[in-house]
C-alpha cells in the first residue's frame, strides 16, 4: 500500500511519543511542585480590562496545511486563518443562538424556503480593492452551489439544493433554490461559505488554495510566510464591517497575527507556559492543569456548529445490522466515566447528536444514561450469546468490530481505549484503531469497519451529514432517514422545523442509533495570561476582537 | 570498470521502475480511488462530484491507460497534482526538499564524524574504563528515539531554560539542535559496523606484520586498519539513508521545521494519495540513488571486486 509503507513506522513512534509526553508531562509537573522551577511566572489574569491596541499575537496551530480554498475540506487549520481573511453574509452569534448580519445587512426567505434575498452592505471592499458588491456575491454563490469546472473546486454540501441567483440591483441579490431548504440561510455563515474576490476566482486551483493569493474582505489580510512554518497576518487598518453583534464593530485591536504550527503535542503547553505564544490549539486534557498553575489560560471552544463526537456506524460487516445490538453498544458506554479518565472540565458529555447549545438541540441524555443490565439483555436478545472467552458469538461469528478515526482529535484513542474496556463487559470486543492516519486511508471507504470515530459540521438539519449514499459516516444511505431529511429541509415554519431536527436526532441517536454520540464538539485552546480572544461557533479564534494586554 | 558502471545503473533504473510499479499497485488496492478517499474528508460529498473530480485528474481512465500515463509523466519530472492543494507534486515536494536535504547532509557529516571519534577513540585509547564507555555509546545512540532525544532537548533548552526557539528562527541553535539529534541517531549503525571491521582487520596478520616492523599504534589505524574496514561502514552507510529520511522526518515534526515532514504530515491528514505515492517514490528514488553512489565507490577502496569479474556482489564481499 502506497500509504502505508510510507507511514507504517509513525503509528508505533506516535504512541510511543504519547507516552514519552506523559512522562515528560508528569515530570515538568514534579519539577513544578518541588519549586524547582519558576518559568511560568503567575501573573493575574487580566479579565475585564479595556481592549490594548497593537501588538502581535502568536498562534500556534496543530499541522501546516496548503490547502486553503474556501470551500474544500473543512480542516479546523484552514478555518482558523481564513476566518479572520474572509467574511461571510451572516453570522452564527452563539449567545444569542441565532443568525445575525453581517456583510448582508437584511436576509430572508419566502415562505417555503426556495428563495432568499440578501441586502448586501454598500461601502465593503476586498483587499484588492474590488467592492463587494451584488456581481461579486452572485459569483461566490454560483462557485458555492455549482463548483467552478475550470479550477476544479467541487461544489459546497451544504448549497446541494442551489439554482441560480439573480443581481436585483447593486447591492441586493435574490438566491433560488432548486428544492425547499430551511438550513440555507445558516450553510452562508460557514466559513467555508466565506467570499473571496471575483480576482481570486479567475485563479487556477493552485492560486485559489494559496493563501498569498486569496483576496478577502476580512479584519485581516496575508502579509508574508514560510512554508508549511509560519503565517504572518496584517490587520486591515479600515474594516468597519464586523458581525452585527461583535464587540469590536471597526479595525482589529492587535497588529498582527503570527500563525505558527507545533505539531508536537507534547510542547503545546509548555509553548503557552514560556510565553513563546500567546495561543495554542490543541491542548491535551493531561496538560490542562499545568497551564493554569502557570496562571495562564484554558479556553474551550464549543464547537456548537459541529455533531458531537461519535462513533458513526456502519452495517457493512453484518454484526451491527440489528438495531438491537446497536442500542445495546449505545448504553453500553459509561460517558460519564470517560469525562472522569479520558477528558478534563473543558469537554461536555454528549445529550445528543447535535451540540448543547445548537438550534434544535433535543436533551436525550436519560436515554443514554450507562446501563450495561440493558445492554446485556438487548444482545441476548438479538441471540448474541457469550462464549467461552466472554466474547458473544452468534452463528460462529465472534462479536468483534472495529473503530477507525483520523488523529486529529488528541483524545480520541485514549476515549476508545476506554470504551473496549465498557463494552467487554457486555461481551463485545472493540479493536481501537482510532487515531491510525494509515489505517483510516483503507477504513475510511470500507463499509466493514463498524465505526468511524468523527464529528462533523452540521448547519442545521443532520442530511447532508448522514443523507448521501457516498456519507462517509453510514456508507449507507437509510431510507427512513432520507424520507425525514427531506422532510426537515422542506418544513416552511420554523417550529415545524425544530420538530423535524428533533426526530432527527432521536432516529439517529436512538431508533437507529447510528450514531454513538460520545462528547460535545470542543477545541481546547491555551492562552498566555495576557492574551483575549473569543471563538466563532466554528471553533476558530476571532483575531479582530482579540488583544493582548502588556508583559 | 565500464561494464560495472553500467550494470549498476542499469539496475538502479530497473528498482526505481518497479517501485513505481508497486506503488501503482498498492493504490489500485485501496479499497476505493484517490479521488473518492480525498474527498471523504469531507462528512459527505454527491457521487456527481465524486465523478466530476475523477474525470478532472484522470482517474476515470483505463487501469493501463493510467499505468502509462502516469510513467510516461514521471519520465518528464511529472508527478500529478496534489489534489488538496492543486498544485503540481514534483512543484510541492520540490519546495521544500532542500530543506530536508540540509537537515539531513549535516545530520549524516555529523553521524560520521561522530562514528570516526567513537572508533579512533577505542581502538586507541589505553584507559580500559574509557574504552569501555566509549564501546557502550553506539548502542546507546541506537536505543535513544530521535523524537524522545528531540522532546527533552527541546524541553529543557526552549521551555526550561529559553535559550532557543521552539519554532525555526534561522538561530544556529534551530539548525545545531535538530541536526545533533538525527546526526547521534544515525551514526550508532555506522560505529557499530566500524568497530566490528576493524576488529577483524586487527586480527589479520598483515597488522602483527606492520607491528613487527615498527609501525606506531596510530599509523597503523589511520594508515591501514580504517581504510581496509571503510567498505563495510559504506555499504551500512549507504542503509542508513532510510534511516536518515525518517529521521528527517521525524526531526522535522518534533522541531516544526519545514521539509518533507510537514509535506508527509499534510498528505496524510488531508489522505492526499498523489502527495503520498510521490514521497514514496521520492524515498525509494533517494534510497536507489545513494546505494548506486556507493556501490560506484566502492571499487575504489576495495579493487577486488572489480576483479572478480562481476562474480561476486560488493555486498557479499562486504559482509
């Protein structure tokens, strides 16, 4: 396999490089007890102090990535920079829950859902000078719903449901829908739904994924870089176009932003804790503590666009094809015991598919609860009977699945180890090949390893997640499902529609259960104490709001 | 000589192209296309898409009609196209392979300097305690992981003691730090193998000859005992390139460096197949190229095995 002989020595060295960080962790926290070391220096947090102008802020990001075309892949490394370059007809305001303006003043649909007109805010330019205006929104729209053949950029899941839109005049335009989608209004405030210039369109594939050459209207415009090492941001000295409900409605506060990357999770808090950043993304749950002993910060960011963590199921192999054993694997998780081992405060335990705080959220946390007696009967009853080893067994196949995931998670591996010691107990035997980059590569397709370990962003309804016969999830596409997916995105009004994502997530999580949902979507990032900064529902740091104060 | 040359590269030729064939195999056997594995990364992507993008990047066409036409672009330098980023994979890797190549030149002249000190030490020492710590660190390089000796220099130098950037800055320390770490992982093989020949070089009576006739301890190592057991350091030497590019990439990671580690770390979270098969065939290119460069050498050292008519392989003389 092309992949796996190049990365087949990684899997081993990277488990062995999660125990030499626990090590060396355990052994910075000793130093740090004993008094020996004084590095981290405690100053008070600064928490209600006006905004400090200037500065450069330092940001580490997990992996160097190149891809940086607005609408592919939605990898949280791209999303973090491009969601201070680019800008977005609405936004997601997570106090409030709801969609609020931004480079559309005023946004509304008809009443079932096939055409929306947005008024687009006069006096906005890309960083190029182009305005942007009702041509330049069209042709981001036509990319977003239509993909552009000629730089091969395929089109957004979330715009299937796209027709045509027609410039009303110079700054109003009138989107039609194919068929009814009630989420369309929410897909326009996703980053990968941000706007780039009519320059950058005309690029080729490789000039629209290079962040030098991608034109924005964001608080933030592309200065300088060192491949795959570093970023340099410059502040756009006039942006006066921010959220209708940011704090900060004109320039951003801070000079600069320096996007730097540490892969090493490892030196992750010990990058925060020296001062050599002011932030940092992807904080283990062991190092935690440490950071804020040192007087510096964890800040999680909910990820209240995204599903929750979950093993997504497929049927492939047959083990998992009786609802019945299904729901058994779903009680048969101890949540709260993996809250307590596996992850910290900063992580929340599932209540459903859908984050806590997402529209539509429905609590299903009493069908959840733990309850291994029930999951025990549940299999008996599907006639998975216990062998001799403990394992159950039915036709002489042993009860053994698999789970998959990718490593972008730094908890994932650790929460399924734990989950193969729940469900033993109930007779199951789960073969954790989270975290194995190699292994996803074959897994990722193969409708035979029963779990995907993933979370997913989901703007509103749950079909283009879970609909698609290609979903990488199922593999599978549930006729039931798509007959309620199709049904949500109809629904005109809005209680109609909260009732159908209910039945969404009660179907997936419960009926089905296809989805093992696990913990709420969460970016654990760590901050230096004089650095403040917020984060979009999408998890990214808002640069334009952020500042440092002085040390 | 000619005839040896020759055969040599034309073998060379011949495991680059069947590296390439593998490789083109292998993907055929991923359960699905590049294309399709890509854009899973995604939560869920319409077959139409799916179709488009395949025919966009060719890989709609016929398994044979592919075979060749990806050979045919890597006799011209063209590898296909990223598929997360657009850009050209000769264009990608290219990039930033000098930066590894840095990396990985210093880290090897400073495993071979390393490897000389460790054998000139113990071979002419006369403190026994000496020579037996000296004889111990090879296998303790061997045993240390790059990435750990990484973590904890990184650990105690930057956090601890901040006299260097966790990130590059072009500070010598940035450049000193990393390329000691692969450099003392690296020259653990080559000690081990250089103290074993000279063992029995030691043991051949042409020694105890130069010894009678009065030759001093040292001109006897520098003079003849290195230069007769250099062969079977060269040839390990010329193993441990693979050993180096994973150390490079390795080094890469845990000093955020750029280089082919960041290029490997990026085409495996994004599944990018082409970035992948074009670093694999870049390693087993290097891998064929470096084994050539040192089977070319090495009737220099060794006359024989020219002599030997094309009988025997260096290796088999070697070893």
């Amino acid at each position: 396999m092309a992949t796996k002989d190049k990365n087949e020595p990684r899997s081993p060295r990277r488990f062995r490089r999660a125990q030499a960080a626990a090590l060396l962790t355990a052994s910075a926290l000793l130093l740090t007890a004993c008094g020996g070391n004084s590095g981290g220096g405690a100053e008070p947090a600064a928490n209600s102090s006006e905004p400090v102008q200037g500065g450069t802020l330092v940001f580490a990001e997990v992996t160097p990535i190149n891809n940086f075309q607005t609408q592919s892949a939605r990898f949280y490394e791209k999303a973090n920079v491009l969601n201070s370059v680019l800008d977005r007809l609405t936004y997601f305001d997570a106090e409030s829950g709801k969609l609020v303006p931004w480079i559309a003043s005023k946004f509304s649909g008809n009443e079932d859902n096939t055409e929306f007109t947005f008024d687009i805010r006069p006096d906005v330019t890309f960083s190029d000078g182009t305005p942007l205006d009702a041509e330049a929104v069209k042709a981001n729209l036509d990319v977003l719903g239509k993909g552009l053949e000629k730089a091969q950029i395929q089109p957004n899941v979330d715009f299937s449901a796209y027709e045509s839109t027609e410039v009303v005049d110079e700054d109003t335009v009138k989107v039609e829908l194919k068929s009814a989608d009630a989420n369309f209004l929410r897909a326009t405030s996703s980053v990968a739904a941000g706007l780039v210039s009519p320059k950058t369109l005309e690029l080729d594939n490789a000039g629209q994924s290079d962040i030098a050459k991608i034109s924005g209207s964001g608080p933030f415009v592309f200065e300088s870089e060192k491949p795959d090492e570093e970023i340099v941001l410059a502040k756009r000295a006039d942006y006066a176009w921010a959220p209708e409900t940011a704090k900060n409605q004109g320039a951003a506060y801070l000079d600069k932003v320096v996007v730097k990357y540490l892969p090493e999770v490892a030196h992750r808090a010990g990058a925060v804790q020296s001062g050599q950043v002011d932030l940092v993304r992807g904080l283990q749950p062991a190092d935690e503590a440490a950071v804020t002993t040192g007087g510096n910060q964890v800040l999680p960011a909910r990820g209240i666009d995204l599903t929750a963590n979950m093993a997504a199921v497929r049927i492939g192999s047959g083990k998992l094809a009786d609802e019945k054993v299904r729901q058994a694997l779903q009680v048969g998780i101890d949540r709260q015991a993996l809250k307590d081992t596996v992850l910290s405060d900063s992580y929340e335990i599932a209540g459903s598919i859908l984050n806590h705080r997402a529209p539509g959220f429905v609590d299903l946390s009493a069908d959840l609860a733990y309850d291994p007696e029930k999951a025990k009967s549940l299999l008996d009853e599907a006639g998975w009977v216990a062998g001799s080893d403990g394992i159950r067994e039915k036709d002489g196949k042993k009860l053994e699945v698999t789970v998959t995931s990718s490593n972008n998670s730094v908890v994932i591996k650790p929460a399924f180890e734990l989950i193969e010691q729940q469900w033993r107990e109930i007779g199951v035997k789960l073969v954790n090949r989270a975290a194995d980059n190699t292994f996803l590569a074959t897994a990722l397709q193969d409708p035979k390893v029963e779990f995907f370990g993933t979370r997913q962003f989901a703007y509103g309804g749950l079909g283009p997640v879970f609909g698609p016969e290609t979903n990488t999830q199922t593999l599978n596409a549930d006729k039931d499902l798509n007959e309620l997916f199709a049904a949500e995105r109809a629904a005109a009004d809005e209680a109609k529609h909260g009732e159908l994502v209910a039945e969404e997530q009660r179907a997936l999580v419960l009926d089905k259960a296809l989805a093992l949902v696990l913990w709420d979507e969460v970016q654990v990032y760590g901050a230096h104490s004089g650095t403040q900064v917020e984060f979009t529902s999408g998890t990214a740091p808002i640069f334009q709001g952020a500042w440092k104060t002085a040390g | 000589m000619g005839r040896y040359v020759a055969q040599r590269i034309g073998q060379a030729l011949l495991v680059i192209w069947l590296a390439y064939t593998v490789i083109f195999l292998a993907v055929q056997l991923l359960p699905s296309d590049p294309v399709t594995i890509f854009l899973s990364t995604d939560s869920a992507v319409e077959q139409a898409t799916i179709d488009n993008m395949k025919r966009q990047y060719g890989y709609d066409q016929p398994l044979l009609v592919q075979y060749f036409a990806q050979l045919g672009g890597l006799l011209t330098g063209d590898v296909g196209y990223s598929l997360a980023s657009g850009e050209p994979v000769a264009l990608r890797i290219g990039g930033v392979v000098g930066s590894t190549i840095a990396l990985a030149v210093s880290a090897f002249a400073t495993a071979v300097v390393l490897a000389l000190a460790v054998v000139t030490v113990a071979t002419l020492t006369r403190s026994a305690l000496l020579r037996k710590i000296v004889l111990n660190l090879p296998p303790l390089f061997a045993a240390v992981p790059v990435f750990w000796l990484g973590l904890v220099l990184l650990e105690l130098l930057s956090i601890r003691w901040g006299v260097m950037s966790l990130f590059p800055d072009g500070s010598f320390l940035s450049l000193a730090v990393p390329v000691f770490v692969l450099g003392v992982h690296v020259s653990a093989p080559i000690a081990q193998v250089l103290l074993k020949s000279i063992d029995t070089v030691y043991n051949q009576p042409f020694i105890d000859v130069l010894r009678a006739k009065g030759a001093s301890a040292s001109w006897i190592f520098f003079r003849h005992a290195l230069k007769n057991a250099g062969g079977p350091a060269m040839t390990i030497t010329g193993i441990t390139v693979g050993t180096l590019l994973a150390g490079s990439v390795i080094t890469e990671t845990v000093f955020a460096r750029s280089g082919l580690g960041a290029v490997v770390l990026q085409a495996v979270t994004t599944q990018d197949v082409p970035l992948v098969q074009g670093l694999v065939l870049l390693t087993a290119t290097v891998f064929v190229a470096v084994n050539l460069v040192v089977d070319l050498l090495y009737p220099l050292l060794d006359p024989r095995i020219l002599k030997s008519n094309g009988q025997g392989s260096p290796r088999a003389l070697a070893v």
